[in-house]
C-alpha cells in the first residue's frame, strides 16, 4: 500500500472550515500520481512515449469524519483489480495522529474511503487500449 501526506490548507476548505468534499477526489488524484510517479510511471512522458493515458472512469467514495483547516492526511492506494486495460484502486484518506499524541498509541483515524477504476486509452481518440506492458511490469500486475 502506498501512502502520501498532504496538509489541508485554506483553499482545501468550504464555508464551515472543513475539507469540501470533492476536495477528496483531488487529494486521492495527487496520491495516485505520486504512487505511479516512484514507480517509475510518469504520466506525462507516458503520454509522450507511448501515446496512452490513464483516466478515471468511475469512483465511488464513502464519508467517514470530516477533515479540518491544517490537518495533516494520509492518502493511500492500493490496487485491488486489475485487467487488460483497467484497474481499480482502493483508496483512503487518514487523519495522521498528532505528535503529543504518538506516544499513547494513537490510530489513525479513517475520514474519507472509496475505490477509483482507472483505464488506459489512446491520447488522440480517448479509446480503451490495453496497458503497457512496461506500466503493468511496474505496477507488478499479472501480465
């Protein structure tokens, strides 16, 4: 599983000071480009080279708690099916314990949970394409 950190700044937030909730979606979309980004899958050079791209396709996404102004998340992903030209992610995003809080112990608490199905298409025409094989050898997928 890998997982990001992200703050929640000013911009992040809607009229009651908590994360809007769409805002999740952008933080699961960062966590998902930084996870492919150290496996060695970056987006745009993909596109260039290979003329393929991924994009998302359905989500769907489950409140839990609300976050805050200058909370600081943890936003995971995982794979949790992957076929010929698509994959879904199983995604999360965490409230990170406070310091004072480390040494008692303290979990993470679950605010945000949902899955993302991502597929590959061509660039030009936005058709379903399978994925490369050079994305599905990092990504450790079977072939």
């Amino acid at each position: 599983m890998f997982t990001w950190s992200v703050r929640v700044y000013w911009e992040d937030t809607d009229a009651g000071g908590i994360v809007f909730y769409a805002n999740y979606l952008k933080f699961f979309e960062r966590a998902r480009t930084e996870w492919l980004r150290t496996l060695g899958i970056e987006q745009q050079r993909m596109r260039e080279q290979v003329g393929g791209m991924f994009v998302v396709t359905h989500t769907q996404l489950q409140y839990h708690r609300p976050a805050r102004l200058d909370d600081l998340l943890l936003v995971t992903a995982r794979v949790v099916d992957a076929g010929r030209a698509s994959m879904t992610i199983e995604q999360s995003a965490l409230l990170k314990p406070q310091q004072s809080d480390a040494g008692s112990d303290a979990q993470a608490q679950l605010l945000c949970s949902g899955t993302i199905r991502i597929g590959w298409v061509d660039d030009r025409n936005l058709r379903p394409q399978r994925i490369p094989p050079a994305v599905i050898a990092a990504l450790k997928l079977p072939p």
